[in-house]
C-alpha cells in the first residue's frame, strides 16, 4: 500500500494519537512488511488500528488503510480466518464510504480474494474475476492495483486446473511489470516466482529453470538469502531442477 494513494508525507510530530504520527505508523509497517517483517508489522499495526478507531473512528480513510494494511500482515502470517474477518468488515465500510470503484476499495476486494482461495471458499473464483474485470476497466491494464487483481485471479485458475489460461495471464502481468517496473521490482520477482509452477505442471521445466534460476540470483542480491520469498525462488528451483533429474544440485537447494 505504501505509495499507492498518493497521500502527502509531512514531518511527523511527536506526541501518541497525533494524526502525524499515526500516518508515519502506517508507512512504518508498510516498510516492516515489504521486508518479510510480518510479525513486528502486525504488533504496530494492531496498535495503530486500535489509537485511529478511538480517535478518528470505524470509517476514516486512515483507519481503512490501517485495516487493510493488517489484513495483510494477517494473511502472511497465516491468519487467515482472522485476516478474513478484517478484511470483509473494511471492505463493506471502503464500498459505502470511498465508493466500489474507488483504489482502496479495489485493492482490498482483490487482497480478500486471496485469502478466501487460502481458506477453500467456492465463491473466490467469481470475486477474483470480477475484481480483475473491474479494476482492467476503471483503472487500465497497467495500473499497478490492476496487476494485483490479475495475479491474484491466476492464482485462482491455478488452483482450478485451468492452468493455460493461467499461465497466459501470468505471462502477460510479468511482461507488463518487467516494462513498467523493471527486471528487480518486487512485484516483478514475485509474478516470476508465482507463474514458475504453472508452467512447471504444463512441462515447461528448462524454461521455468532459467526463469527460477534469474529470480533467486536477483532475490538473494535484493532481499537476502533468508528473506521469505528468497527462500520460495529457490525451492522453486529445486523442484525445476529435481524435475529435470539434476537431483544433487536440487538438494542443495532444499
């Protein structure tokens, strides 16, 4: 989220519960996220969620943010029924009040999508479609928030077997961020590591090796060896490299 909403940055004051501050909590635990921090994120967004109800209540665009910005912590930790129950509540609050088509809304709508796949629900197919759909429409097809909506909707083919499809679509969203972003945007190494089974399960095994095997060079560069999704690019290499029988070189990466 950090970014995305174009708020101003001020200096902030000191002093608990000044808006000031309470913004710099925000990007604070963006920050902490974005660096595989979810456990210390979720502790201060907890804190900021709590301090922005009690003083600008449920429905202030700052208290959504906070929301969502937990909701995400939640669902990287694992939390999902939790991460479940904040995310509908803030997202019916985001519709009535910033409006269906609004960035946050859609980018809340297109996060809850995720979970409801990590929990098994039926329904997430037709939210994850509609999400893309709509923020293809309002927003563009490079519009950052419309990427998300799009690699979260691959995900869902993904995991309903429609795996060409899937693989079309994750193929067009990492060409688009490569253009857009650059070769070591997050969002461009997690597209990679995202669509490497996909193509995996379709046979592509030498192809989704030299895919895997730049995504983990640039993780480990960006991110660290121990950073989580370092630690997901190269167990996708493994399997890539187990798949094509260079087994010694594939423990070593397990």
């Amino acid at each position: 989220m950090r970014g995305i909403w174009g708020r101003p940055r001020g200096r902030p004051q000191t002093g608990e519960g000044h808006a000031d501050a309470l913004r710099s909590a925000i990007e604070q635990a963006d920050e902490l996220r974005e660096a595989g921090e979810y456990g210390r994120a979720r502790v201060l967004e907890e804190d900021t969620l709590a301090q922005l109800r009690r003083i600008r209540g449920d429905d202030h665009p700052d208290t959504l943010e906070s929301a969502f910005g937990l909701m995400l912590s939640l669902h990287k930790l694992g939390e999902y029924e939790e991460a479940r129950t904040l995310g509908e509540d803030t997202l019916r609050r985001c519709r009535r009040v910033l409006g269906v088509d609004d960035r946050m809304t859609l980018m809340l709508s297109v996060n809850l999508a995720s979970t409801l796949a990590r929990l098994g629900e039926q329904q997430v197919r037709e939210l994850a479609e509609n999400n893309f759909n709509r923020a293809r429409r309002v927003l563009g097809a490079d519009s950052p928030a419309t990427l998300v909506a799009a690699a979260n909707f691959v995900l869902v083919l993904s995991k309903s077997g429609e795996l060409r499809r899937a693989c079309a679509l994750g193929e067009d969203i990492l060409a688009r961020r490569r253009r857009l972003l650059g070769p070591d945007h997050y969002d461009t190494l997690i597209t990679a590591n995202v669509i490497v089974g996909d193509l995996s399960a379709l046979g592509e095994h030498v192809w989704t090796r030299n895919l895997s095997e730049d995504t983990l060079a640039r993780a480990e560069r960006l991110f660290g060896a121990d950073h989580p999704d370092t630690l997901g690019a190269a167990y996708n290499l493994a399997n890539q490299l187990a798949a094509l029988g260079e087994y010694e070189q594939a423990r070593e990466r397990y």
